[in-house]
C-alpha cells in the first residue's frame, strides 16, 4: 500500500474539525473503540483510532508512506501491472509491478479550490478545510468563510466565538438535521466507564444508531411518505430557528430533501448564522482581489484570512494515469464518461480493482461495512470481502485476467440511470453525486440503500466478468486429491450427521438468516417516527399505514417462506408508494 500523505489519515483537517456521525459508529463493523471521549470524535481521535488499528494488526509493514503513484501501465504479455512510484522522502523513482491493481484513493482526496479569477493574488492568509493550517491563529481576526456544505457547518459554530468578524459566502441552501445520537459534548467519565466495562452497552449503541441510519433510506425515493415526513419536519424546525421570512426564502431549500448531503448537526450551525459578528453574503464569490473577495454585485470584502470550505474534486478521475490494453488511459476515458462496474472495478481495465469507485454507496446509509463488508466504514468492508473472493480465485486458478465485460457494465449504468428517475439525487442540486453541477451526470451513488448493496455484492456473479485463462482451465483440480486429504487434522467424513441442515438455502431464505429475520419487533416499513413533523405527524403515518395496507393487497408481498425454527416472513418489494 503506497500513500503519500506522511500521516495517511483522512484529508479533511480543518481547526477542531469533528465528525458528524456518532463516534461509536465511525469504526470498523468488527472493531469496536469504548473509549471515545466525545459523542462526536474529533479528527485527531479517528486518526488515532485508525492508527491503533494498524498497529494492533500489524499493518504498517504493508505501508510505504511518502511514496506517491506517478503511473501504471498494464502489460498484456506478462499479465500484470507495471507501476512507477516516487519516494518524497529521498526523490527516488521505483519501478515496481504487480498482479493485482487495487486503486483505493476513494473519492475524497483531492482538495476543490473555487476556480475563481485572481484566486493567486490575494494576499492575507488563504485556506482550505481539507488542508487546514491549524498553526495560524483565528483570534480577533476578520475571516471569510466560503461555502454551505458539511465543511462550512462545522466549521462556523467552531469560529465564531474567537473571531472577530466572519463573512461567509452561501451560493445555495442545504437541508440541516438535528443531531442523530445527542448533542455534542463530551462523554462523562461514568459513561465511558460503563462502555469499557460492559461491551454490551457499546454494541446497544452502535447497533441503535445504525438501525436508524438504516431505516430511512426511502428518504431518498421522490413522493415518498418518509420524504414528505422528512421535508415538513426539517422545514418547521429550521423557520423556527431562523424565525426570518427573508433568511427563509435564502436558507431552506426548495429541492428534495437528500438532493445533496443532509448535515447531521446542522441546528447548531443554522443557529451560528445568527449571531452579531457573523454576516450572510447570499451568492457566489465574484473574484479574489489583494484585499479579500468581491461578491457578485463588485462589492469588495476585506478579509485577513479566506478560508474555503468548498470540498472535493469529486469526478472521480486518477490522480495519476493508469494506461489499460490498448494504451487506454482511465484520465481521459472518465474525463467524459464514467465507467465502474458495482463501484469496484471498470470494463476492460483487467486485474484492477477500486475501493469507493463510482456508483459505491456513499450516501445511502452507513458506509464503512459497504467498503468493508455511507458511517461509511460498512461499504469498504463489504468492497474488500468481494475483492478478496477475486483475489483467492486468481490464486487458485491459472487465470492470466479478469475484468467486468463491457455490456454488463453498460446495462448496469443504464440500471443506474433509470432508477435515478425515481430517487432524489437528480434533482436540481449541487451534490458530489453530480460533481457539483446541476443536472449534469448521472449521479454517481448506488442505486439503492447500503443493506441493499451488501446483498448485492455477496455473489461475483462471474457471468458479468471476461476471464481469460493461461492454459487449461481445470488445471487448478491438480493431482485429484482433496485439500481435506492433505490435511492430517481434518474430519475424513465431515458429511456424515444425525439430521439433515434443513430446506435448501435459497438466496432469499440465507439474507433472511444473515439478517436474523424474526428475532425483532415487527416495525411499520420504511418509516421513521424520529422524523415526522409534529404537525401533521399523525396524519402521515396514517396514511402510511394505509398505503402499506393497500401495498400488500396489490401484491408487493411476492411470496412467503418458513425457516427451520418455523418462523416465517414475506418478501417485499419496495411498494411505488413506500
């Protein structure tokens, strides 16, 4: 693994930056912290909970830092990648190769300045929320904050009370939520006690706050209730906030709400907007001069210090060129059109593979089990288990390359396409789903929720995949002796039992066991009680119910199983009215 940042963390580093999903869901699914100190951590605790993972698994002998990628090249002959690496450390260039590419720069890791006229000739103190210069003091200084996303709304309420004036620059509005979990604050030494000592106090809380993350991606589905509820209530409680006509007219979105990023802690924030020493430029920065920035009507507004809270470059092209058969260069070819396979891996770019590439799910629930096994951390793990699947095959078998087939990734994306019909997100917003334009691409998230994602990715479906073997394909059966024979401490006859295991495990009846189908309360679908305005509340969950009820009659429940414990469950299929 090369990185070139020296401490290979999270490139957002903004003054006391904090993140906005509850601490004790930004963690590996599998490798739970009890200690947090805040119920939002802080950058520098998730750089060392990071940290104390690779050290407690051994990792960094895996970790070249200060190397940066320059360029790959696949070879057609040798069946591998050929790669160019520069050490920062000594200037040293390496040339290197590999089987298997795996490109895991994500998404978010290239800092978006505002491509802005005279951006090079102002001359105060100018600097970005994703490489923030934390030794440069903010105390009695006039400041200009650029920016109304997830950056720009941690960052004021953080400012405000130590500057002496801050403007800040809002081209477009943004839904805000309250809280999540609670109010950030810090734990108290006898809740952290209480985590440490009883590891079931933790998992109570992780598995109550991603349960509700969970439960509301219809939020994300034009007309539906949840997105009603959703609307009414954000919009009653940010006008409550504001309590300003004009201020409402400007901050409350008129598009859907999930368009672009919902700020979790965003009352905090609106509440900041409202202070003295905080002024509302309603529009786009003009141009920078020597002094500070205009605003669209030329009006100059001096500043010691910019500060840009205008996020990432999220198109998704390489940061360095990765050259495919044919002298294919993935820059150019994504410069104008996307191409991703389940947000893993691209057509005809064989034996490579990307973490967080497009059309992943990073905005339909928690994230990191989906990476893994949205927080965010579920997807890399859900990401890494199915790349590993590829891996062990290459292993095993002489396989000479692998990669998606171009029609499959062509219906896939037209799968996206037509689903984006129906979904929020092409809406008329900026969102890193369409690189900040407005009805621009295809957004580039994954067309359903993360639960949904992680069914989906539990099978390589090999048929979507060219494989091209060196040799025999059944080579790999070898000698015809099983690898239980060569084993001395196997069970010769593990087949053998007193019972059989059950019905065949169809693909419905094994989500349903993986997701422990029967052992909760039963829940009124695709609602969040948490999320209904408390004015016509009542109302909308009645029709809800009523909707739901007709859903079932009109035959959205396809058919119905029974497990080996007897319980039974239906099968859904989201109802056009969830």
């Amino acid at each position: 693994m090369l990185a070139e940042d020296k401490y290979a963390t999270h490139s957002e580093s903004s003054a006391r930056c904090t993140c906005d999903v509850p601490s004790h869901n930004y963690t590996y699914s599998f490798e739970p912290k009890h200690d947090w100190t805040n119920v939002y951590a802080s950058s520098a605790e998730i750089k060392t909970y990071f940290a104390d993972f690779a050290q407690e698994y051994g990792l960094h002998k895996f970790i070249k830092l200060s190397h940066r990628m320059q360029m790959a090249r696949w070879s057609e002959k040798d069946g591998q990648w050929h790669v160019q690496v520069d050490n920062l450390a000594t200037g040293e260039t390496i040339q290197n190769s590999c089987h298997i590419l795996i490109h895991a720069c994500g998404y978010l890791n290239k800092p978006s300045w505002p491509e802005i006229p005279g951006i090079d000739d102002y001359r105060g103190k100018k600097l970005h929320s994703a490489d923030y210069d934390e030794t440069i003091s903010l105390q009695g200084k006039e400041v200009i904050l650029i920016g109304n996303g997830s950056s720009a709304a941690q960052i004021l309420p953080t400012i405000q009370p130590v500057v002496k004036h801050v403007k800040i620059f809002i081209r477009s509005p943004l839904w805000l939520l309250p809280d999540i979990s609670s109010d950030q604050r810090p734990f108290t030494p006898e809740e952290i006690e209480k985590f440490v000592q009883n590891p079931n106090a933790t998992i109570k809380l992780r598995k109550l706050n991603e349960t509700t993350m969970n439960s509301i991606f219809s939020v994300y589905l034009r007309d539906s209730v949840l997105q009603a509820q959703s609307r009414e209530l954000l919009q009653s409680q940010m006008k409550k906030i504001l309590n300003n006509e004009y201020l409402e007219e400007k901050l409350i979105p008129s598009f859907a709400v999930g368009c672009k990023r919902v700020v979790p802690s965003g009352f905090r924030y609106l509440k900041a907007l409202l202070k003295e020493n905080v002024t509302i430029v309603h529009g786009a920065v003009g141009s920078f001069v020597e002094t500070g920035c205009t605003s669209e009507d030329d009006t100059v507004h001096p500043s010691e210090i910019i500060i840009c809270a205008t996020g990432f470059d999220t198109s998704y092209i390489p940061r360095y060129p990765i050259i495919g058969p044919n002298n294919r260069n993935m820059q150019e070819e994504w410069a104008s059109s996307l191409d991703s396979y389940m947000g893993v891996a691209a057509s005809e770019f064989p034996n490579m593979f990307m973490f967080l590439g497009p059309y992943s799910p990073v905005s339909n629930g928690p994230t990191l089990v989906a990476i893994a096994n949205v927080t965010n951390l579920p997807i890399p793990e859900t990401q890494a288990d199915y790349i590993l699947s590829f891996i062990d095959r290459y292993q095993t078998e002489p396989i000479h390359s692998l990669a998606p087939k171009a029609a499959a990734v062509d219906e896939f994306k037209a799968h996206v396409a037509t689903f984006m019909g129906r979904a929020v997100w092409s809406d008329a917003c900026r969102s890193s789903h369409n690189n900040h334009t407005v009805n621009g691409r295809v957004p580039t998230t994954w067309p359903g929720s993360t639960l949904h994602y992680l069914e989906a990715m539990r099978e390589q479906r090999a048929d979507d995949w060219k494989i091209v073997y060196k040799g025999n394909r059944f080579s790999w059966l070898g000698n015809g002796i099983s690898q239980t024979e060569w084993d001395p401490t196997s069970d010769l006859a593990y087949y053998i039992r007193d019972r059989d295991d059950g019905p065949w495990g169809s693909r419905w009846r094994k989500t349903a066991e993986r997701s422990r189908s029967g052992t909760q309360p039963r829940r009124e679908l695709h609602r969040q009680l948490k999320l209904a305005a408390k004015n016509g509340a009542e109302k909308n969950m009645e029709d809800g119910r009523k909707k739901t009820d007709e859903s079932e009659q009109n035959g959205t429940i396809h058919h119905r199983e029974t497990g080996r414990d007897g319980h039974s469950w239906p099968h859904r299929v989201l109802a056009e009215d969830a």
